[in-house]
C-alpha cells in the first residue's frame, strides 16, 4: 500500500507545477469567454470543467513532452524548441477545448449526434478560435519556462526568483 500512495504522490508532484499553469490559463479562458459571452457566463460548472480540463491537458502535455520528436534541436536556439512544443501542445489543446464543446453539446441536447449537429451550426467559431489564441500565447510561456528550466536547472531559477545561495 505504501508504494503504491509513494508513487501517486510522486505523480501528482511531477504534474503540479503543469496543472497549476493549466488551471489559471483554464480560468483566464473561462473568464474571457464569460466576458465576451453572456450566454455562458462563469459558474461552478465552467470552474470544474477548468479544473478538469487543467488536470487532463497537463497530464497529455506531460506526456506528449517525452515525445523524441519534441527535442529535435539540442544545440539550436532554445526558441525552436519552443515554437515547436508550442505548436504541438497548442494542437492537443484545440482538440480537448473541441471536445469539451462537443461534450457540452451532446450534454445540452441530449444526443451525441444532435450535438455535433449542433457545434456545427451554433458555435460562435470566432469566440472559439479567440481562446485556441489565448491558449498559444500562454503555451508560448509555458513552453519557454520549461525549456528555460531545463537548460538553466530548477534550483539556479528558484535561487534567482527567490534568492538564496549566490554562486
């Protein structure tokens, strides 16, 4: 029983810091749709959707960054990298945010079939594509911190946001 709660915990370490940045990128999107869509506005579901969302994207991301393809250019500028993780971690997101609105479709009406009927005719495609541009320029951030942390090492980052040791 003890290695299995260590490995949990070891899980829910390693995805922390990415559900953390997903969750308030999450609520930033839900936030703005709610401001520029009155019809959706911001309820408990749209947080627990945020929420779930943040925890399902972290953990693909997460997943998808083992990917060999995703570390191509070892000795180029770390923007390649960057632009390249941040496209592919952008395409994994555009479909969960379509998912998430066929869900809320299918949900609404009651029929898979009649919701995708539905996202197809009654999605507002600007508000939708407004959020796939929120979500890029914040992958962009993400995508950089990691990479950043990655050549510079997590203690040298927290040292020079939080101070500490001098070297």
């Amino acid at each position: 029983m003890g290695k299995i709660i260590g490995r949990i915990k070891k899980e829910l370490l390693h995805i922390l810091p990415a559900f953390v940045f997903f969750l308030v990128m999450f609520q930033i999107i839900a936030v703005t749709r709610a401001l520029t869509l009155k019809a959706y506005g911001v309820t408990v579901r749209a947080s627990a959707i945020a929420v779930i969302g943040a925890l399902v994207v972290a953990k693909a991301i997460l997943v998808s960054d083992k990917w060999p393809f995703l570390n191509l250019y070892p000795r180029k500028p770390l923007v390649w990298n960057v632009v390249l993780k941040m496209t592919v971690f952008s395409v994994i997101t555009l479909l969960f945010l379509f998912i998430e609105e066929l869900f809320h479709e299918s949900h609404q009406h009651n029929s898979f079939v009649i919701g995708y009927e539905q996202l197809k005719t009654g999605i507002v495609w600007p508000a939708f594509f407004a959020r796939e541009i929120w979500v890029t320029i914040l992958l962009f951030f993400y995508c950089s911190s990691i990479e950043l942390f990655r050549i510079v090492g997590i203690d040298r980052v927290k040292e020079i946001f939080f101070g500490g040791k001098k070297t």
